[in-house]
C-alpha cells in the first residue's frame, strides 16, 4: 500500500486538474490512490466511467451498508461533511429527503427569485462604486450575494447576518484559519441551524426553516435531526458553489480576456457560465465518496463490494472524448453536458440556483462595471489549492 499515489495530486493552479489526473484519464481505467484520510479508494477520471458511477445504482453513499467505518471513509479533508443529511443516504431514505428540498429549488422558484437576486447584486455594486477602487470582489460581492438569498430563504434574522456570514465563509473554507477552525465554525453554523429549527416549533414562520419544521410538527414526516440534515445540506445546495465560484469565474474571465467579450456580448453569459462550470473544478479533487455495493467492472478493473470510489469530476470535465478542444475554455461553447453538479441521484438539487445567481453575477457586473480589472498581477492572487473547495481569498480589482 506505500506504493500507492498520494491523493489528491499536486497542482500547478489549483483552478486546473493537476498533470497527474490528466495521466491517470489517458490510462483509461480507475486508479487506486492512498486519500489523505480514510483507506484507499479507487479514483475516476474519465467522462463516461464518471458518469456511470454517478449514477450506477451498484454503487452508494451510505458507508453503513458495506461496513465502512467513519474514520476509515476515504477523503480529502478530515470530516465528511454530509454525515448524517440526505447527501450521504440511499434510497428510499434519499428519495424521501430529497423532495422536500427539491420543492425549494424548482427551476421555477428559482426563477422568481432571480429579480429579488438582481436587487441584491445591485445594491452590492453599489456599494463597491460608492467605496471606489480597488475592491476585493471576494468579500464585497462574491460571499455576499449567495448568503444573503440563502439568508433570506431560511429565514436568518437580521441580528444575526454578520455572524452568520463569518459561518458560511468558513463553509466554503475561506475562514483564513486552519482546517480544524474551519470545522469548529461548520459545527457552530450546524448548532445554530438546529437552534433555529427548535425555535420555529413554537413560533411558525414562512421561510424555508419554519416549512420544514411544518413537515415535522404537522406532517409527522421529518425527524428532528432529518430537518437539521436538511438545513446542513440546503447550505450546500444554496451557497458553497455560488460564493467560491464567482469570485473563480472572474478570476479566469478577466485573465483571459474574456470579460471584455461578455461586455460586448451579454447574450453569452448563460453559456459562459456553463463553460466556466466545466472548466473550473469546484471541489479540490474528489468528490463524495462512494462506496461499491455490488462487485463491477469499470474502465476494465474488477472493484470489489465494500471498495471506496473517489470521482474527479474536474478531471471528467476535461475528457477530450467528450469536450472537443477540452482543455481550452470557450465561453460560447454550445454544446456542454458537464457534470459539474454531479450526475445521478446525488445532482446537486441546488443547480438550478446557483445557475441563475452566477449569470446574475456576470449580469451585474459586466453591465455596472465594464472596465472591470484585476488591480494586481494574476500571479499574486491568493489561492489555497489544499481546502475541499477552491477559491481565491482575496480577489483585489479595479475599474
């Protein structure tokens, strides 16, 4: 087992797939790695075993059925943050969980809150105008927008924003401390989240955490500890890919040029946004782990019944079997079946959202800022490519 790769591989950019992923794809067939924590776990780079993984019913997320301890389950940051919501159960308990959230991001929701979106972002120019360059689109802009509408959908009282804004930033590790603060600060937003819920029991509300606690109280449907596994993943959903992947988007877009072409181009955003979806790899490698509950051949290896799958879907998303020109990023791309959000069962229910919030984003400031620019060189960026989801943690620009 000393001979197996180290995982995850080591990055020139940690907005690329490392050298050593584009490899293990060329071989064609999984790779078994050595994760940072857990045991060994076989490692998916291609398009189409990738997707098959994902959406396979032969293998899982509930590390219970195989016998997989807590402390054994392969990954890249110590604690799996989706222990104990709907992320890491099978169905039907899955199918069961996932409904209730699903109601709150119907592509038709999701739509009617995009004016209520375009407000915030707006007022969040605004204030960037109002303050004057330079300003850094992390903290001003890119954290702000997705918290303050998942903020508003759950129902988080005014008094209590900053510290929940200083709880999300942690949620998408960018608390600027270490890895255990970053945890610390999850269980404290986890903690409040269930303090909320126990306060809708006696005074209902109508935001999102008074219906779920409706369908607790009322319904007899949800457990208490399942409305808390909600409201965790339900920040997931509606958050973490929006807040890291704005200040990503404009990160590449103003390096390469291509923000001056959405400028003159608006109707391109909702391509571009696709693109920068595939091209951008979120999670820093490995996405949820699975586990393989029947034994299966993939990519020609024989992956054993209580065997651990790690997918890289950055990796997947570079395929050249799948992406003409994969490797280059082409924001009027027109055909794009990424799986950035994931495939099968566990797709991201919040996709939908995070796709309206990030053309809301490229919307607002292309139009209010044009002359947008980073205010130093790219090089001197601050990325921290170790954390499970990769973004700048400061994006200074200029206008």
């Amino acid at each position: 087992m000393s001979t197996l790769p180290s995982y995850p591989f080591e990055t020139d950019h940690c907005l690329h797939p490392p050298p050593a992923a584009a490899v293990a794809r060329l071989g064609g067939a999984p790779v078994l790695v050595r994760a940072t924590f857990g045991a060994p776990a076989w490692l998916i780079t291609g398009y189409d075993d990738a997707r098959f993984v994902l959406s396979s019913p032969l293998f899982g997320r509930d590390r219970n059925r195989v016998g997989v301890a807590v402390d054994a389950v392969a990954g890249v940051v110590p604690m799996d943050f989706s222990e104990g919501t709907f992320l890491s159960a099978d169905p039907p308990d899955h199918t069961r969980l996932r409904r209730f959230v699903y109601r709150t991001f119907t592509p038709r929701r999701v739509e009617d809150l995009r004016p209520v979106t375009q407000k915030i972002a707006d007022r969040l120019v605004d204030a960037m105008l109002d303050t004057g360059p330079p300003a850094d689109l992390v903290r001003g802009f890119g954290l702000d927008l997705p918290g303050e509408v998942i903020g508003d959908l759950l129902g988080v009282p005014a008094e209590d924003r900053p510290r929940f804004v200083v709880w999300l930033e942690a949620l998408v590790g960018g608390s600027g401390g270490t890895v255990e603060e970053s945890i610390a600060l999850t269980l404290e937003l986890n903690a409040y989240l269930s303090g909320l819920a126990a306060r809708r029991v006696a005074e209902p509300t109508d935001d999102l955490i008074g219906a779920l606690v409706r369908e607790r109280v009322e319904g007899d449907r949800l457990a208490a500890d399942e409305v808390d596994g909600l409201l965790r993943a339900l920040l997931g959903a509606g958050h973490e890919t929006t807040a890291a992947q704005i200040p990503n988007f404009v990160f590449l877009l103003l390096r390469g040029g291509d923000y001056a072409r959405l400028v003159a181009e608006p109707a391109l955003i909702p391509r571009a946004v696709e693109e920068l979806l595939r091209y951008v790899p979120l999670i820093a490698q490995g996405s949820l782990t699975r586990f393989v509950l029947e034994d299966v051949e993939v990519g020609g290896v024989l992956l054993r019944r209580g065997d651990q799958v790690l997918v890289d879907i950055g990796a997947a998303n570079r395929d050249a079997a799948a992406f003409p020109d994969a490797e280059s990023l082409d924001v009027a791309r027109e055909t794009n079946p990424h799986i950035a959000f994931g495939h099968g069962l566990h797709r991201c229910v919040g996709a939908a959202l995070a796709r309206m919030e990030l053309q809301v984003a490229l919307e607002a400031l292309t139009t209010r800022l044009p002359a947008l620019r980073l205010a130093v060189p790219p090089d001197e960026i601050p990325f921290a490519p170790t954390r499970f989801i990769r973004r700048p943690d400061h994006l200074p620009v200029t206008w």
